[in-house]
C-alpha cells in the first residue's frame, strides 16, 4: 500500500516543508530545527525504498502512473530501479547533513535559504525519480534555480557573477534538452520513457536525427557532471557555494541522467560517443589532478579534485562492462559521501578562520586534532585507499574498462598518483608543521558536538561501503546490467580452450 | 565440518585493529597504563595464537583457505574476505607477530616520554592489522588492503612528530612513491582480471599451472607491473628514496616498519606470485637485477652517512636487495630466509640504535658518538652481535641466509656476475657496519660536541649517559640471541647442516610440474656440490673480513684517514655523500616539470585562459546582468516566488512554442 504512494511522498515531502517553512516565524532557530525534521523524515521514508526493494529484476519498481495532462500526454509517472534508488537515498542522506553544517554557517536570510533547500531537495528527488520525460524536465530546469539563487545571495564575493555563469551554463543545453525532448514526443507521441525506449530500439526514428537528439541529451548532461572541457563553472560555483549546495551542485545528476537516457534511451548512439567520452573522462581526470596540485584556494582545489574523481565516473559508464557500470554508480556514491564529507569539513575551518587559502593555514593538527583525524580519514577515502568506499568505486571502474581500452586505463590510472599527491599536500600544508600566524593568533575549539554528529555518519559510511560493497552492488546491478555490453561468459584465459582439470578440482573442493 | 580444522584466521588481523580503534578512538582520554595493556594485549594475543597454529602445524592439510565474506561482488567480478595459511605465510606470521610483540614492548620505554603515546601504539596496532592481512591474503585485491594499509600506517607513523615539516615531508613522499609502485601493482591486477576473471590465488595459479604454453607474454607483463609494486614498498630501484626519509620516523617504527616487516612485503608478494615470474625469464631476470643492483649502490651511499639511523636505512635498502636477488635467480626459499635472518639483525640493530639515541637524548649523528661501550654495555653488546651477523660471519644466521643466496646466484648459469657483486657488497656491507660500530662504541667520546645534548642538558631534560631500562633492553636480547642462533634453521649441507628452512618452504615454492621458463636464470637440479658452497663460504668470510679491516684501520687505528680520503676523492666522495644526487634527479626532471605544465599551461592558459575564456561572454553578461542579480539579491522571499514562477512560465512558454511548431512540421 505505501509502496504505490512511497515515492510521491518522499519527492512532495521536502516541498511541503518549505511552504509550511514560509509560515513560520524567524524567531530562534525554529527554522533550522524545521528544515532538519524535514529532512531527516524524508530520508527514513527513503529507507523504506531499500528495505522493500524487490532484488534480481531489472524493472521499475515503486510505481505510481496516473495521466496528468490529457494532451499532450505527460503522465505523472514515478519509479526507482536500482540506479536510481540508492541515489534517491543517497539525496535524503545529504539533505540533513546540509541542514546541520548550515546551522551556523548561514545566519542571515535563514528563511530564504531554507525554503529554497527545500525545494532544491524536491527538485533533485524528482529528477531521480521521474519516469516520464516531461516530468523529468520539469524537475531538472528546477534544480537549476534555487542552486542559482543560493549562490548569488550567498557567494562569498563573487557570488552573483558564479551563479549566472553556472545558470547559463546549465540553461543553454537544458533549453536544447527541452527541445530534444519534445522532438522524441513529436516523433513517438509519449514522454513515457519505458514507451520511448522500445520505440527507440524498433527503429521508427531516423538515425541522423536520433544521434543529434542524443549528442542534445549528452551535452545537456555531460555540463552538470561536468566532463573536461564543460567544466567552466565548477570551480567558481563551486567555492562561491554556501557549503549545503556545494555538496550537490556536481555529479550525481548529470551521470545519473547520462546512464538512464544516454544508455537507455539511445543505447546505439552512446556507443559510437564512447570513444570521445572516454577520452574526455581520461584527460579530466588527469587534467583536474594537475590543476587541483597547483590550487592555492582548497574550494578550488576541491573543485578540480571533483571534476578529476567524477571523471572516473564518466569513464565507467561509456565502457559498457557491468563492472565498470557498477563502480561507476558505486562511485557517484563515494562522491557524494566523501567529496560531501569534504565540502562541510572546509566549511567548518572556514567557519572558524575565515578563509580558504592554503598558505595561511599550517600545524593545525596539535590545535585540532579530532578535525585533523576527520580530514585525513575523508580525504583517504577519496584517493582510493582499500577498505574505504573510493577504492571499491575506482577498483571496479578501472578493471571494468581494462578490457579494449588499455592505453586509457593506463593513463586514468596514473591518477592514483596524482590524487595522493594533491591530497596530502593539502593535508600536509593545512595540518602539519608548524602553525602559522593565524593558526597561532585565533585559537579556536575543536569539532563541536553538531559538527561530530553531521560527519560521523558520513565516515562511518565510508568504511561500511568500503568492506560490505555488495549490499550497495547488488541492486546497482539490477539497474545497469540491462544497459551494459553481454559480458563475456568466460575470461579469456579459459576461451583458449583446454579444459582445466585443476582448476574445476580446486572450485569444488571450495565448496 | 568433516576434519578440517577451523582456525579463526581472521582474529589474527582484527585484534590489532580492536586495539588501534580503542587507542584511537578514546586513547586520548586512557590513562598510559591501559593505553599500554590495549596495545600489548592487542599484539601478545595473536603471537600465542600463531603459537598455537605452529603446534598444530603438522596435522594441517595446506594451503589452509578459511573464507569470512564476499568483499566486492559485481558483474562477473568477485572477491572475498578469503585468508589463507600455508609455509610461506607460517613464515611471515611467526616473524610479524614475533618481532612487533618485542618492538611493541621496546616502544613502552622508548616513548615513555612522548607526547601523543596513545595515537603511537594505535597506529602501530593498526600497522599489524594490515601487515597480518597482507601475509593472510589468499587473492590479490585482499593483499593489496594489506599493501596500501601498511603504507598508511607508516604515512602516519612517519610523521608522527607531526611539528616538524621535515616529518611531514618524508611520510607524505613515501606515500606518494609507493603509490608510483601500487600504480604498476594496480595494473596487474586488471591484467589479471582480464586473463583470468578472478584474482583468487588458487585459481590464478591453477589456470597458469595448466597452461604450459603460456611463456612470457601477458605473464610478462604482469610480472613486471607487479615488480613495479615491489620496488615501491621494498625500497627498490628506482623508488628506493622515500626509505631514508622515513627514517624521520620513532625509531622503533624504523626497526619494526622500515627494517624487518613493511619493507620485505614487496618479496614477500614477488615469492607468493612466483609462478608468474617462474614463467618469465625477462620480469625474473630484472627482479635478480634491480635487486643486485639495489643492495649495491645502496651500500655505496651507506658508506658515506654521519646519522646512524640513516646508515641502517640505506643498509635495508641494501639487504632486501639481496632478498630480490634470490627470489631473481628463483631460490625463493633462500630469499624468504634472509628475510627471516634480516628481520633479527636488522630490528636489532634498530632498536639497538635507538638505545644509543635515547642515551644520547636524541643525538644521531656518529660524529658526535665515540667510546661509549663502557657506558651502555648491554646496547654495545647486543649491537655487536647485529653488527657481526649483517656483516656475514659464521656461524651467525646473516651469514647462512647471504651465503645462501650468493651460492644459488652462483651455480646459476649466467649468474656469476650476480655474485661478484653480490659479494663486493658484502664486503662493503661489513666496511659501513663496523664504521658505524667503531664511531659509534669506540674511540675518543664526541659527545661533548653535540649541540642537541648540550640543548637538552639547558632545558633541564638531559641526563648523564644511560644504559636503556628494561623493557627496551630484554627485546635487544632476544633479538641478539636470535640474530645469533637463526641460522641454524638453515644451516647449509655443504656445511654439514640439512637446510631445514628451505625444505619447510619446499612446497610452495616446488617448481616441478610449473613448466618453468627454460631461459629463468636459476640453479639446474644437481648443480653446485657441498665442496663449491663450502669454498664459495670461505671466500665471503674472508672478504667480510677484509671490509672490517679496512674499518678498523680507517676508523680506530688511523682515525685521520677517512679525512685525508675523502679530501684525495673529493669527487666520488661527495657523489656519495650526496647519494648520487638521485632526489635531485627526480625533483627536476619529474616534479618540477609537471608543477610547470600544470600551473603555467594547464591552470593558467587552457584553464583560465581558454576554458574560461570560452565562458567569457558568460563573464560578459554576467556585468550586463549585475543589475538584475542585484534584485535576485534583494532579500524578500517573495520575489524568490516570483522569480521562480518566472522560470517557469519561461519553460511553458518554450514548451508551447516548440509543440506547435513540431505539431506543424508533422
């Protein structure tokens, strides 16, 4: 019974509580504490996802269809597979975080700036969930707003400028994806994207304009990721960010929607796009390790450290494998708990000195030793160190890819060097040696209990997901193994024929 | 379960880790005692155990697999929590376990004194957590937390005087030049997922195993990228630099990490994965090579230091040189063995040396030692024994263990070479060993001369010339009765002995049946005769003997000699003392460069320049805007509303006009 309605609510939930937000009185932090209640319930209702989530097909499950508009017909069509659920989780899990590390960094126009976090959540559940393509839309053109406004109200100096870069940047292919969309709806007459894809795959449409529909949805998408060299507007809205919507402002939906239509809908297409794709994804991640070395402001350095590990992402998904697709997804999710982990832990010591430059910092480890064992815990995380969640993520999209794009993998792997480089520098540069003159002159207090309770979760996550990948796997993989080439059935040490006597004796003498 | 005995592999690892967590995450608040006991306990419990397993050796059938859980599972992909026991881990475990339980005790006196001795013995426990796993692995990616983990551990042990940047400096560089290795070790993985589908010990082995025909090849390949792996965590050309460095590091930490565990894991892995290598004479051939190679620059450099701790360090570098030799010339079991001798002698020597440290309140320059074997007996005594051992007398075990490398390399066909330099080396070996131990224990007492004692005797923390106490001496002894018996277990025929080591470890390494490839440079079954290896003895004996005349005579007899040398040869002088400039080498022709691409051309053309000139007409509107960004700016939330219902009337309107027209066009 609540599995039909499960998703309406989890999606309306934050929207909701905006509007009730919009009545409440700026008195205390009675905002504050709202926005978390709200938050925090919708992420138990994304539990129940999970905990009901039927493992082993490949189909939507959760679904409620109901016609919305007659003609044209968008139909209010919500749904979850495996790809998207545990990004719809992923989503609850962050909102109250960002509630909790806003707490003190936003102290004025707290109103506006929950309200519209609110409906950021709203927008963001929405584009994970929607099944129809019109409703898609619809929720992805509203992720942009808030995000754009937030940054333009709450940028540090150059907020306005970032927010209109990053709105033209997302505005300008999303108005073409709009386009594209109606042109498939003019084509086949439905939005539905179940419907779509089987259209798609009889052939109906003419394959010269179906690969310009798809080179429409893939720009529209590879923009938000972002991927090298559409990655213009990240660093500055990235720092210009409050910390909340820096945590969301990359990644998740832009590589969320380019496996669910780029795959799914244009299979074909994505085929004969991969080999730029993962060219591009190579030379990001390399491009955005060596920019994030020479940073001297660690938003920025976050920044291109980001556009480098989504790169591994990117990289993934146009390989094909089921592997690869796996660690790709398992990486948005890395991103999200660790690059997030990241983003708050700089909003904490910016909370406390007041800037990002590097040089300014030093020796802060003696000072804050609890915030020092939290950064070098995160950044671990993101340079891939085993039995933390990155090296699952990277393990999986690197021997995914192995297989026919040797040369790249090779060059993408050269990153696990890169990462360890630019990070511990960082770390180094901020924590250890001896204090700098702001570190000396502004003693401050160490991670306060708010800020224990809003990390720990997300280290604690960081290792579960580092040793116990396959509870996440195992529905990721109901979601991509439709979208991924055939594997092949055996590896080809064993297609060089010859039965293996010792090896079939050593497998059942496993069991 | 019918007879196969279940011996809880996994508690060997999760122990240390039980204890690394406690320390870590409430040792600050512990009083030191229970710090202590955590710590201890967290190590003593898994040294009985591995007693236990070694009483029941014998009735184990092996390889012993215990399976825990699926790790990663996806697509056709897995891997699991999977550990294993056989010879070769037996090995591995008695010597993790045996020699970090006595540093463990030593650690107690030695950082006595030490601010943040809780976050000490939580990072040394969380090193054993991962050095267990390593030894404990059945399948690659297993190995590899092992392998990243204890780099980790020795990332954060390094610099663990967090203060100084030079600390800081040295852990991050071992790091990132051991992710250079894990960069190669990496890559052979995915060349064996792709061959092999699995990375499963077993079934890797099996699949080569049945398939004779498979020489050189991808086999290559993947020995040479796992090769890369080793150099990096065993201090191997080209990545052997970050390992004097880390000598900034407790000392301790050296002896246990950088000296008899962490270090050997790159020969550990080479012998555990040695029916690749058997099957490629190239990625073999170069492990004998780099590790000739290694352990004799390194001793080069060894000759030329002042600071004790870094002549042990570049000593290190040498000796697991030796190890890569043997495993290079496919005498495995005599590599593991020197493994085992030098893990003895070398922590000892360590932990010897950090007793000299702490007489000398922190003193490690040699310059400023001299004549103290009257002050600190015990120190002196048991570091002779070391000193004795390293330098290949008999009967003590480095002596059995190098011989028995030198002698493989040998009667190999093609590796005469190999041993000449091998035994020139030792040579030098015993030439730096007893420098050390004359300037260190013998002579005129510099230590008047030491600025670092005369600053801790002003501030009130110095004290006179001490022996250690205790706890940190009883490991010396142990170890020194160890360095000086362990060769027995290996005592070679030639010497009358029966080689007891090498036949334990016979059957992993048992060659018959592997379809070994026939250009392998390795020892033919029947080569060499007692009679060679006893000569080949006193030939290595007799030059051990003249690289400590020649120390005798430059450092105690005539100690204005080294002076005088080193003002003739001022050239090769100071290319050894300034190791070949090496560091130098790579910081221009590699760091240097690539700090250049990126900030001039990558950040600063292409990135400012191009990419966000791209968005300059962005940039451009956005000052047309600025007006309109002013009222978004206003405050008032209902022109958010506004601006909101704005956006999307913008889409519907779109939305309307594009209809029509794609309703027209049909």
């Amino acid at each position: 019974m609540l599995n039909g309605s499960i998703l309406s609510l989890i999606t309306f939930l934050p929207l909701a509580g905006a509007i009730i937000l919009a009545l409440l009185p700026r008195r205390g932090r009675i905002i504050q504490w709202w926005a978390l209640l709200v938050t925090l319930a919708t992420f138990v209702l994304t539990l129940h996802l999970p905990a009901h989530f039927e493992y082993g097909h490949s189909g939507f499950q959760f679904v409620i269809n109901a016609p919305w508009i007659a003609h044209p017909a968008i139909r209010y069509h919500l749904g979850i597979d495996g790809l998207s659920m545990w990004l719809v989780v992923l989503t609850g899990f962050l909102a109250p975080i960002g509630v909790l590390v806003s707490w003190k960094a936003i102290e004025n126009r707290t109103k506006e700036f929950y309200f519209l976090f609110l409906i950021q959540q709203t927008a963001m559940l929405g584009v994970f969930v929607s099944l129809d393509l019109f409703l898609y839309y619809a929720f992805w053109e509203l992720t942009l707003v808030p995000m754009a406004i937030l940054i333009a109200m709450f940028g540090r100096t150059r907020g306005p400028q970032a927010a209109v870069k990053f709105f033209l940047y997302a505005f300008i292919p999303s108005a073409l994806l709009l386009v594209a969309i109606l042109w498939l709806y003019a084509e086949t007459g439905t939005f539905e994207f179940t419907q779509l894809q089987s259209a798609i795959a009889a052939g109906g449409l003419g394959p010269q304009a179906l690969f310009w529909a798809a080179l429409v949805f893939l720009v529209a998408f590879a923009v938000k990721v972002p991927v090298f060299p559409l990655h213009g507007w990240l660093a500055d809205g990235l720092t210009e960010a409050p910390t909340a919507m820096s945590m969301v402002i990359a990644g998740k939906l832009g590589l969320y929607s380019l496996i669910r239509f780029n795959l799914g809908l244009f299979p074909q297409q994505a085929r004969e796009f991969a080999p730029w794709m993962i060219a591009l994804a190579v030379i990001g991640l390399i491009y955005g390790a060596l920019v994030a070395l020479v940073q001297r402001d660690m938003k920025r350095l976050v920044a291109y450290s980001i556009l480098s590990q989504l790169s591994f992402c990117t990289l993934g998904i146009f390989c094909f494998s089921i592997t690869g697709l796996d660690g790709a997804v398992y990486q948005i999710i890395n991103e999200g708990v660790s690059g997030g982990a990241l983003l708050v832990l700089l909003g904490i010591l910016y909370e406390r000195y007041g800037t990002f430059e590097i040089s300014e910092y030093g020796g802060l480890s003696k000072r804050l030793p609890h915030m020092a064992t939290l950064y070098v815990i995160t950044t671990l995380s993101l340079i891939g160190l085993p039995i933390l969640n990155g090296f699952v993520g990277e393990f999986l999209v690197l021997s995914g890819s192995f297989v026919g794009h040797h040369g790249w993998v090779v060059a993408a792997t050269l990153g696990v060097i890169l990462s360890a480089s630019y990070m511990l520098w960082f770390i180094q540069r901020v924590f250890y040696g001896p204090p700098s003159s702001l570190v000396e002159n502004r003693p401050t207090a160490d991670v306060n209990f708010r800020e224990f309770v809003t990390l720990w979760p997300m280290v604690l996550l960081m290792v579960v997901m580092g040793v116990a990948s396959p509870f996440w796997i195992r529905g990721i993989e109901d979601g991509v193994r439709p979208l991924a080439n055939p594997p092949m059935t055996q590896p080809v040490a064993q297609i060089h024929g010859r039965s293996l006597p010792a090896q079939a004796s050593i497998l059942k003498g496993r069991q | 379960m019918n007879g196969i005995p279940n011996l809880h592999l996994w508690l060997l690892p999760i122990l240390p880790l039980a204890g690394f967590l406690v320390n870590g995450l409430f040792g600050r608040r512990l009083p030191k005692a229970l710090v202590t006991a955590v710590a201890i306990i967290a190590t003593a419990i898994p040294l009985i155990q591995v007693a236990t397993i070694v009483a029941r050796f014998s009735s184990l059938t092996l390889p012993h697999v215990e399976r825990v859980a699926t790790w990663i599972s996806a697509g056709p992909f897995h891997a699991g929590f999977t550990f294993q026991l056989d010879q070769l881990t037996m090995v591995m475990l008695c010597v993790i376990t045996g020699v970090g339980f006595l540093i463990h005790v030593y650690s107690i006196g030695y950082m006595a004194h030490e601010d943040g001795y809780w976050r000490y013995f939580a990072y040394l426990n969380l090193f054993m957590f991962f050095m267990l796993t390593l030894v404990l692995a059945n399948n690659f990616l297993l190995l590899f937390i092992g392998w990243e983990g204890v780099g980790l551990a020795s990332y954060l042990l390094i610099g663990f005087y967090v203060l100084k940047t030079s600390a800081a400096d040295a852990g991050k560089k071992a790091f990132i030049y051991n992710r250079v290795g894990d960069f190669g070790f990496l890559l052979a993985m995915f060349l064996m997922v792709q061959h092999f589908g699995t990375l499963d010990y077993t079934q890797v082995f099996a699949q080569i195993i049945a398939h004779p025909a498979w020489q050189g090849g991808f086999l290559t390949a993947i020995g040479l990228l796992l090769l890369l792996g080793a150099t990096g965590k065993s201090a191997q050309i080209p990545l052997y630099v970050w390992l004097p460095d880390a000598m900034e590091g407790p000392t301790p930490v050296s002896a246990l990490i950088h000296a008899a565990t962490m270090v050997t894991a790159g020969v550990y892995m080479v012998a555990r994965a040695h029916v690749i290598f058997d099957r490629s004479a190239l990625a073999l051939g170069l492990v004998a090579v780099i590790g000739t190679a290694t352990a004799f620059f390194a001793a080069t450099m060894a000759v030329a230091q002042n600071d004790i701790k870094r002549v042990l360090a570049y000593s290190t570098v040498s000796q697991l040189g030796y190890m890569f030799l043997g495993c290079g010339v496919a005498a495995y079991g005599a590599g593991v063995f020197h493994l085992v001798s030098h893990a003895f002698f070398k922590a000892l020597l360590f932990l010897a040396a950090g007793s000299v440290i702490h007489a000398l309140s922190g003193e490690q320059d040699m310059r400023y030692m001299g004549g103290l074997r009257k002050k600190i007996p015990i120190t002196f005594w048991t570091m002779t024994a070391a000193v004795f051992a390293i330098s290949g007398f008999p009967p003590l075990s480095g002596f059995v263990s190098k011989d028995e490398i030198l002698y493989e390399a040998f009667i190999s066909p093609g590796g005469k070479i190999l041993w000449f330099v091998g035994l020139f080396t030792a040579g030098l070996t015993a030439f730096y060993m007893f420098r050390l131990w004359y300037m260190t224990f013998f002579g005129k007492d510099r230590t008047a001369d030491s600025e670092i004692m005369a600053h801790a005797k002003e501030h009130g923390h110095g004290h006179g010339i001490h022996e250690s106490p205790w706890v940190m001496l009883i490991p010396l002894i142990i170890l020194a009765i160890l360095s000086v018996i362990g060769g027995w277990m290996g005592w070679p025929a030639g010497l009358g002995g029966n080689e007891w080591f090498t036949r334990f470890l016979a059957p992993v390494f048992n060659t018959a049946g592997l379809s070994m490839n026939p250009n392998v440079i390795h020892a033919p079954a029947g080569a060499g005769s007692d009679h060679l290896q006893l000569i080949l003895a006193i030939v290595s004996t007799l030059t051990a003997a003249g690289g400590w005349y020649i120390a005798h005579l430059m450092y105690y007899a005539r100690p204005e000699l080294p002076e005088l040398l080193a003002q003739k040869f001022r050239g090769v002088y100071r290319m050894l003392f300034n190791k070949y400039w090496v560091d130098e080498f790579y910081g221009a022709v590699i760091a240097a460069p690539v700090l250049f691409f990126s900030r001039f051309v990558l950040n600063f053309l292409i990135d400012r320049g191009v990419i966000d000139g791209a968005g300059f007409t962005a940039g451009a509107t956005a000052q047309g805007f600025g007006s309109l960004v002013a009222r978004i700016q206003s405050g008032n939330i209902r022109s958010y509303a506004g601006w909101l219902a704005f956006g999307a009337m913008l889409v519907l309107v779109v939305t309307y006009f594009v209809f029509t027209g794609s309703f027209m066009l049909h």
